[in-house]
C-alpha cells in the first residue's frame, strides 16, 4: 500500500533533520526535506529562513546537521533553491556564524569551518551564483578565510 | 498548475 501524502511540513522535517538527539545524519529526513522544498512554491525561501536558524545553533550536532542538509540540497534541489541560497539574505546569515561581529565568537568552530567549506565549495560549483563569491571574498579581505 | 512565485528581492551584503 503506497505511503499516504506526505504532508509533513518543511519545519518538522528540518526539525528531525537536525535534532541534536539523532545519533547519526536521518538522511531520510534529509531526503524528504529537499523533495518537500522543491515541490512547494515558496519552498525555497522558507527552506533557506529554517536553515539559517538551524546553522546558527548554539548546539554545534544541531548546526553541522543543519550544514550536511543544506550541502545535500544544494547538490540536488535545483535552480530555485540555488538562487535562493545564493542570495545576500541568506548568505548574510553564514555570515553572521563566522564573522567576530556577530555571532563568530561564540559559534562553535567545526560549525565556522564547515561553513567557509560549503560556501568556497559553491564558488567553485556555483560561478553564476555571483553573490556567493562576493561573500567570500568579503570574508577573506577581513582575514576570515584564511589566505 | 503550480504558481511559481519569484522574487528578487534581496538585501546588502552585511560587511
């Protein structure tokens, strides 16, 4: 017998995704929340505003398992979600987790360095997506991202 | 079928 809709929101799913309780990554979660983000109109822009919350954790499981959702669907979700992460609203909130003004000084480390990874990773997958370089460039002027 | 709502709104990049 199929499995009834599904109609888990994208919060419940984010919310299983990166539950600091999980051993390991729920890549069925994760999975379903990527589907779930395409599949929705507004999709991308809520997917983007869930993450960003999650990534910026003070729980660092909680945060690296938000990073390993958002490394996934950037892989697999597609254009919409592409341009939305590509977006300084977003990329401002990646910001905020590595740079001392804001949250950097308390953000765990493993968290900061998984986010200057996935973002480098994105200007070398993502060139079209220009705003992503402009970030990180702006990261490595303030000696961020290490030289 | 599906509305495709695109907006292109953005914000600046925080320094």
């Amino acid at each position: 017998m199929a499995a009834p809709p599904d109609e888990e929101s994208l919060e419940s799913r984010i919310n299983k995704a990166t539950n600091p309780l999980n051993r390991e990554i729920d890549w069925d979660n994760v999975k379903a929340f990527c589907e779930l983000l395409s599949n929705e109109p507004e999709g991308p822009q809520l997917a983007t505003r869930l993450l960003a919350h999650k990534i910026q954790s003070p729980q660092e499981w909680e945060a690296m398992q938000a990073l390993t959702v958002l490394e996934t669907c950037m892989k697999n979700c597609g254009k919409r979600f592409h341009s939305e992460v590509g977006k300084f609203r977003f990329l401002n909130e990646l910001i905020k987790v590595v740079s001392p003004k804001y949250l950097g000084s308390r953000a765990p480390e493993a968290v900061k360095k998984k986010v200057l990874e996935v973002m480098y990773s994105w200007t070398v997958s993502l060139p079209e997506e220009t705003k992503i370089s402009d970030a990180y460039q702006m990261l490595k002027k303030q000696g961020i991202v290490k030289q | 079928s599906k509305i495709q709502y695109h907006d292109d709104s953005d914000e600046d990049l925080l320094e």
